[in-house]
C-alpha cells in the first residue's frame, strides 16, 4: 500500500493554528496533502484509517543533544568481560530509533565524543536503521 489516508484528525499546522476533522494523504511514507474536509473517498488500493479524537502534529526538532551521551547500558559487574568499543555504536543506534518513536526527526548533535555522530549519520543515510536526521 504506497498511499494512505489519515481521516477525521485535528491537525496541527506547526504554525499555531490547527484543522480540525482535516484529511491527511500520505504516498511513500511522506505527507503529500493536507486537506479541511473530514473524509475523502479512498481509490482502489488506497488504506484509510480513522484518526476521530486524534492529534496529528509535525515532527519534531531537537537542537541540543549530545548523542553519544545517551547511555543505557547498565554498568559492568565485578568479574563482568570488559565492553568491546564497537558495542557503542549498537547502543548509538538504538538511541536514533527511539528518538524517531519519540517524533523527533532532526537532531543538532552539539557535542559526541570522537566521531560518533558522524557515524551515525553515515549508517542513517546509508539505511542501515532507522534514524534522524543529524546536523552535526
């Protein structure tokens, strides 16, 4: 299914306004239109789902973080095998992913150490997992 409409939501515009009972098209996991009235007929193929009592809201910005600070790795027991550095990079990953659950989409890392970020990016762009977008 490459489109899809979002029917019935409050919609935010990012500017503060909002539409209320607004109809949403997505085509390739992107928004493609945004339209007032309520619902709109689906086409052949054409997913529909309806979103009466939801928010729909862009995606958001977060323009301070320090992504190789995210730590969730509990730390080392006494006797534990030491952590190889390259088990950082799973970790960076699994930060991007939730960070794109969260509706974070672009980040401005302001600080990681070595060039984690860097990599990151590179990994994201390369569609090696989900991520944001990083401005580093």
């Amino acid at each position: 299914m490459d489109e899809l409409l979002l029917t019935n939501a409050r919609v935010l515009d990012g500017l503060g306004g909002a539409i209320d009972r607004a109809t949403v098209r997505l085509a390739g996991g992107r928004v493609a239109e945004v339209s007032p009235e309520a619902s709109a007929a689906p086409g052949p193929g054409l997913g529909t789902i309806d979103l009466s009592g939801k928010t729909l809201m862009p995606a958001l910005v977060d323009a301070h973080v320090h992504l190789s600070s995210y730590e969730a790795l509990p730390p080392l027991l006494r006797g534990e095998e030491p952590r190889a550095d390259a088990v950082h990079y799973f970790e960076l990953a699994n930060s991007a992913r939730n960070l794109v659950r969260m509706g974070i989409l672009t980040v401005r890392d302001v600080g990681s150490m070595d060039d984690h970020a860097l990599h990151l990016r590179q990994a994201i762009r390369l569609d090696l997992g989900p991520g944001p977008r990083i401005l580093t």
